[in-house]
C-alpha cells in the first residue's frame, strides 16, 4: 500500500543486565496488518501515532486509536492488527532486565488492562522520548548507554502519571513472597542467590534490598535459616546419616552444613539428634 514505511532498529547483545533496549521503531501499517497470534521474549510498548487498530490478550480483544499506548508482556501470548479502514501508525520500543519488571509493575501497565488510554499520559512527551531513542540507536557502548538513559526517561513520564502509585514497599513485598516461594520449593537444590533473583525478574542488589526492607535479613540468610529448620526436622524424624540430610536440604559441602547449623541451634547436627530423640523418648516412657 502506498504510504505505508518501517524504520525498526534491533540491538546486538544486552549490555546492560538492570534494563537495556531491545528494538525500537516507527510503522505505518497496511490495512489489516497482523502480528501473532504469538509471543515475545521481552516488553515491548507501543504508542498509537495515527489510525486505529486492535489488540488481543488473554481473551480480550482492544480497540485502540491514537493517543492510546500498549504493552506486550514477556511469554504472553498476543496478536495485534490494522482497521481495515483506517490502519495504524505506531511507535515501539522492546526492552528487558532485572529492573524492567519493577519499573512496569509501578506503572498503569498491568497484565489485566495492558493498556493506557489517551488523555492519561502527555502524547507529545511520549512520542519526543520514543524517538529519542531511535534517534541514538547503535551497537557501540556509548549508543547502548544512551537509548538505556532515553529509555528510564520514557519510563519516569508513566511513572510520573502513574494513579496507583503503588508503594515501594508494597512492590518488594510482592518480590520478596515470589522469592520465599522459589526457596521453599527448591532450597533442596544447590541454588544460589542469583538463581533467586533470575527468578523473581529483579537485580540481586534489589533483591537483597527488598529482603532487608521486609524481612530484615538478606536472601542468603533466609535461604540458610530455612535449610536449617528442615535440616532440624530431619534430624528428628528420619535416621538419615549427617551428610545425606545436608545433601537434601541443599548443602553440598558438609563441613559448612554443619558450620551453618551450629550458628544457628548453638548445637552440632549430632548433639541436636541426640538432645532431640533424647527428649522424644522421654516423652513416650510409658513406663515411668
């Protein structure tokens, strides 16, 4: 169709694991162009120039015209296409990092209505940053380091506009029950604290904030002290030898189990079977 253009850019490799751009680009679209239905691995915002079009997700099907902005969530499934009638002209950008989940989850985005209307944000300033980003696109670390800055400038205008305005503190507590819930399904494995955050979707600096916000204690030690409450229920309840317990509750190192343990219960895995089974018996000494 005459009229109709692309101008997208595509980065190389992340340089930047907190939040780095992945494309970026302008598109006038032909009558009924369609994407999807499928997926992306990433977010990716789209703000409507011109025209109308349309945008399902989760079984919702959206009409959206110009003003009105979008969001595609990483792994969900999408599809998106031009009125037939009057087609569509957008700009996008896709990004990703540890830090990209925190930022949108303090938006008006959210999985349930990924949209934002027109009227709520400033059209103007979303388009100057959109293309701003394009404007300094490049592989070298300068560009990276620039479409990153123009990026967290974009973001600020939603956050800034924001009406949930979602506490900090509410926002890391989510975090922190999404990583207790990782642990607690897999402390039996040797994970480790960045295996943690991967998880959760945030930087482990930030986990380890949010961790000493909420719980007052580090990641690492609560993964530790839980280790150790299931260690101590095995010690009770099983006949399992010193070293296969620290095997099961994620210890591979059976000196710093019993290091770790002995911090924790001032006592040696072995004296606390002792004392423990010790007590029990005493407590069903129907002979007395």
């Amino acid at each position: 169709m005459e009229g109709t253009y692309k101008y997208s850019y595509k980065t190389g490799e992340s340089l930047s694991n907190a939040l780095s751009v992945y494309n970026t680009g302008y598109q006038k679209c032909e009558p009924g162009y369609q994407w999807g239905p499928g997926v992306r691995n990433h977010y990716c915002i789209h703000h409507v120039i011109a025209g109308a079009g349309y945008y399902e997700v989760h079984g919702n099907r959206y009409q959206l015209e110009a003003g009105d902005t979008f969001i595609l969530y990483p792994d969900t499934e999408v599809k998106y296409y031009a009125d037939q009638e009057k087609p569509w002209e957008y700009t996008w950008v896709g990004f990703e990092g540890a830090d990209a989940g925190i930022l949108i989850g303090a938006t008006d985005f959210s999985p349930d209505r990924p949209l934002i209307r027109r009227g709520a944000l400033p059209d103007l300033e979303i388009r100057r940053q959109l293309q701003k980003i394009y404007e300094v696109k490049g592989s070298d670390y300068e560009s990276a380091a620039a479409m990153t800055g123009a990026l967290y400038t974009l973001l600020s205008v939603f956050l800034h506009y924001a009406v949930k305005k979602e506490p900090i503190r509410d926002v890391q507590m989510t975090y922190v029950r999404k990583a207790q819930d990782y642990i607690q399904l897999n402390y039996s494995y040797p994970i480790t604290i960045e295996d943690v955050a991967s998880y959760v979707g945030i930087s482990r600096s930030y986990l380890f904030r949010s961790f000493q916000v909420c719980l007052k204690q580090s990641p690492k030690e609560y993964l530790t002290d839980f280790r150790i409450q299931k260690a101590r229920h095995l010690l009770r309840e099983t006949s399992l030898s010193i070293a296969a317990i620290a095997y099961s509750v994620g210890f591979e190192n059976n000196l710093y189990f019993s290091k770790a343990f002995k911090s924790r219960t001032h006592m040696s895995p072995s004296a606390y079977r002792e004392v423990s089974v010790g007590e029990s018996s005493k407590g069903f000494n129907l002979s007395r």
